[in-house]
C-alpha cells in the first residue's frame, strides 16, 4: 500500500467537509444525505484514480 493510495480518500474527505459547510448554513439536507452523496462522490473519485492509474 503505497501513500497515494489515500489520495482519493483525502479527495472525499475534502468533499465532504464542503457538503458539511454548505449545509450547516443552508440546512438543505440531513447528516445521512450527506454522507449518502459523499459515498457516491467517493465512488466516482475512485473510479476516475483507478482508471488514470
């Protein structure tokens, strides 16, 4: 397992702060649509890195 491996989960990581933050201001979604949408942002993230790598 080599350090970039964690790249596409940083990337998630990074999305999800950015759901969160938009959402603590504008109430939009609840924390499990959130997280919903953040696994599917994970799944394309890494689909996209194993294809590129």
């Amino acid at each position: 397992m080599t350090p970039a491996s964690f790249v596409p989960l940083l990337l998630a990581a990074i999305v999800w702060t950015g759901f969160w933050r938009i959402n603590r201001t504008r109430n939009w979604f609840t924390i499990g649509e959130v997280i919903f949408w953040d696994v599917i942002v994970l799944i394309v993230i890494q689909l996209v890195w194993l294809r590129w790598f």
